[in-house]
C-alpha cells in the first residue's frame, strides 16, 4: 500500500499596508476577510493534521477564519514562518511525526512560495502557472509525496502539485 503524504501552503489573506505598525500586527483588510471565508469553504472537506502558523497578527487572522473548517487540526504558532528561508522550514517538515499525513503552512511570501517552488516537481501540470505567476493572498498549493514513507525522506523536487486554490477565481454565494 503506498502513502501520500500532502503539503499545504498558504498564504495569508489580504492585510492593511499601514506604515505606522510594525510589520507583524498588520490585520486582515476586508477583501482579506472575504478571501479566507472563501479558503475555508476550499479547506472544508480536507483532512489536514496539522497545521503551523506565523506569529504575525495576520495569520493567525486568516488562520481563525479557517479554522472552522478543519475542526480535528492540531495547531502550532511557528517563528520561523515570519521570516525565515524555505530551507527552515523542510528541516520542520523533515522533523514531523510520521502519524501525521497532511499538513499546512500559513506564512508569508516570499517564503511560502519558494518552498512551493523547491518541494515541486517541475513537470507538476500547475508548475509552470505557479512559476509564473506567482502567489496571491489567501492562495493554497497542495503538494503531494506518493510513496513517501516518512518525512525525513522528503526531498527538493519531489512532489506534485495537486491542486491550487486562488481566491480571486473561487465564486461562491452568500460569502
């Protein structure tokens, strides 16, 4: 039997730019409140057993927007994903306990986005999109490890991406 293992990677929703705050306690904007209802709607079915969220005041924004949706989740505030380089956070990924199948990083770019960049195979059907375009706020990349027995093997390249969520492409009623 072989074991998929999935990364999930967001970013946070939108923030206000407010020059007079420091960068950490800037909050969601409006728009960025109605981009995590809509990722929580994306999230809803999924089963992701842990999740790791940067201690900036945004995140942990979009991350009570979405947390809903993933009731079971154990959650983790995590330094490193403020600032920190894509390297820092595979040594997490490579330090998870193995009972844990999907997990979810909600950060910044351009962190977030390299490490999409790095875990993904280059003939991913969406990596050229995501190389090219970039990341949005409130965007999610799944990346998934077939065969990946435990995390410690994981490697650059490795992975395929699954699925992208974009918010601004994601229509729902009564948001």
């Amino acid at each position: 039997m072989s074991i998929v293992r999935s990364i999930y990677l967001m970013r946070h929703a939108e923030s206000k730019n407010n020059q007079f705050i420091h960068d950490r306690q800037r909050s969601l904007t409006t728009k960025g409140l109605v981009e995590s209802t809509k990722a929580k709607i994306f999230l809803k079915n999924r089963q992701i057993d842990k999740v790791f969220v940067s201690n900036a005041l945004r995140t942990q924004q979009t991350f009570n927007q979405i947390s809903s949706a993933i009731p079971k989740t154990i959650c983790k505030i995590c330094d490193k994903l403020y600032q920190d380089s894509e390297d820092s956070l595979i040594e997490i990924i490579s330090n998870q306990d193995n009972k844990f199948l999907s997990i979810l990083f909600l950060g910044h770019n351009p962190t977030i986005y390299n490490l999409a960049l790095k875990l993904s195979k280059f003939e991913s059907s969406y990596y050229d999109h995501l190389f090219k375009v970039g990341m949005s706020t409130s965007q999610i990349i799944v990346i998934s490890f077939k065969s990946l027995y435990e995390w410690s093997f994981i490697e650059n390249n490795s992975g395929d991406i699954t699925d992208i969520f974009i918010p601004d492409q994601f229509h729902v009623s009564n948001i």
